[in-house]
C-alpha cells in the first residue's frame, strides 16, 4: 500500500473521522524532508516524509514541539502524529497559511516569554538533531561542562573524522580548555530553546502572529538562540530591542555569542564542507584573543 494510504488512515485514527486525500502540493520542506501540503477540500495538513530509518528524528521533532506548545509562550505547528511504514516515516501537523510580515516585537516578548521556562538541568531527556547531525543532549548540571563536552567537543570530533586540517582541532581544543573565562559570574538559566533559531525557521501569518518551527530543542542558555538570530541574515534591530527590553541580555553576551555561533559554523563544515571550516578557524583565533 502506498506512504498516502497509510498517512490518510494515521489522520482518520488520530481526528476520529475519516479523511481521504483530494489534493496534494508538495512544498518547499528544506534541504533534509520532503513536504507536502494535503487536503480533502475541507482540511489542510502539512506533512514531511523521510526514510523510515529517520523516525526517531520525527519523534523528537513532535515531542520538541508538543513541549514548545505547551509553554503557551510563542505559537508553533500542532503535531497530530508520525509512523513509519514500509521503506518511509512520515509527521503530520497542522498546515499554517505563512504569508504574513511578522510583528518582531511581540516575537521577541513571545521569546523571552518561552526563555523564561526553565529546567533543573541542561540538555534533554533524548538526542535529537541539528540539521541531520545528531545533538546530544546529556543532562548536566553545568552549563559551561555542557557546552564542552555536548557541543562543542562533540562538533569538533565530528569535524576529525570528516578530514578538517589540524588547525581546527588545535584551536578548538584550546577553546575549550578556557571557556570559564567567557562567563566570570555569569550563571545561566537551563531556559527552553528553539536550538535552531534563524530567519529560515521563522515565519508568521497573515494577522503579524510569529509561528517557529523546526526546532533542536533542548535546554540552556537563553544567549545562545538569540546569538544565533544573527548568523545567515539576521533579525532586524526592533527585535533585539524588544527582546531586551522584556529580558535583558546579561554583561558579556557579545562576547559568547561568537562561542555559541562556533558551533553552529562547525556543523556547517560536518554538513556541507567548503569554506566553514576557515569561518571556524578564524572565529576561534578571535575568541582566543
């Protein structure tokens, strides 16, 4: 049977009534799924495919944004189901008309308002991904450990095996021996994050209302979402004004926020090579200045 059979009978057992298919769209879903728009002519579904070996990425996609939504803060995709079937798995949501100019103040407040949910600990109770690069997420008690070992360390091992120059390594290890020294008193907040926060994995509807989407969520330092707002675009400056106005930034934060953005950067080279792995270097020899 094919994957749409299976996905109309998933929406049929999860609503309680029967749906049959009488449109499908496929849409632009990023360089990772497929995605689609769905309709029987009276209700729409965004649905994103993959192999079936991927189901657990979808697992903790839905899981990621059951939790968001929960936080009643800022609004994402309602998640109906996932399954695998056969050599395919596949999430259903809710499918979001985003063609609106999002309100960036209220997205700013709506994000410091989800900052503000917190955990007794850093990371998350399951590993998910960035990209299609898996991110763990042990649980520490300790921020600074956390991004050592969790993120950076675990990038920079990533970047051994996939052939980066001594250069990176070297560097790389050097930062990591000093990273108490990008924080003095500063002790974050285990804060809930998007994980993956830049203009592609925003967008609003037609009313301003912000929607976020395709999270690596897990928990910590709220400076690391809004760092990375500011790589392959930016938001623009009523965002940053707004946000601080709800939350101020604490001392420092422009100095982390190149230590978060590394990591970033790193996963890029792990990704897609070419020209990341000379970002990467040049933002350590910065840093370590």
């Amino acid at each position: 049977m094919s994957l749409w059979y299976h996905v109309e009978k998933a929406i049929s057992d999860y609503t309680g009534n029967h749906y049959k298919i009488s449109s499908q769209q496929e849409i632009n879903g990023g360089c990772i799924n497929s995605a689609y728009k769905i309709s029987n002519g009276e209700t729409d579904w965004f649905v994103k495919t993959n192999k079936a070996s991927l189901i657990d990425m979808f697992a903790s996609e839905a899981e990621s944004l059951n939790e968001m939504a929960e936080s009643n803060t800022i609004k994402v995709p309602r998640v109906l189901c996932y399954d695998r079937v056969e050599r395919h798995s596949f999430l259903v949501m809710e499918y979001l008309p985003l063609n609106g100019s999002a309100d960036m103040e209220k997205f700013a407040q709506q994000l410091a308002d989800m900052h503000r949910v917190t955990s007794s600990t850093f990371g998350w109770h399951r590993d998910n991904v960035i990209g299609s690069t898996t991110q763990i997420n042990n649980k520490k008690n300790d921020w600074i450990d956390f991004w050592r070992e969790e993120r950076l360390g675990f990038q920079l091992e990533l970047a051994q095996k996939n052939g980066c120059g001594r250069e990176l390594i070297k560097q790389g290890e050097r930062l990591t021996d000093c990273l108490d020294e990008f924080f003095g008193d500063y002790r974050p907040q285990a804060s809930m994050l998007h994980g993956d926060l830049w203009s592609g994995n925003y967008a609003a509807l037609d009313d301003a209302t912000p929607v976020i989407f395709d999270p690596a969520f897990y928990y910590g330092d709220r400076e690391s979402d809004i760092a990375m707002t500011t790589l392959f675009g930016g938001f623009n400056q009523q965002f940053y004004q707004a946000y601080n106005d709800a939350w101020p930034l604490d001392e420092g934060h422009q100095q982390r926020k190149a230590l978060y953005n590394l990591y970033h950067i790193i996963n890029h080279f792990n990704l897609f090579g070419g020209g990341y792995e000379m970002q990467a270097v040049g933002m350590l020899h910065q840093l370590l200045a």
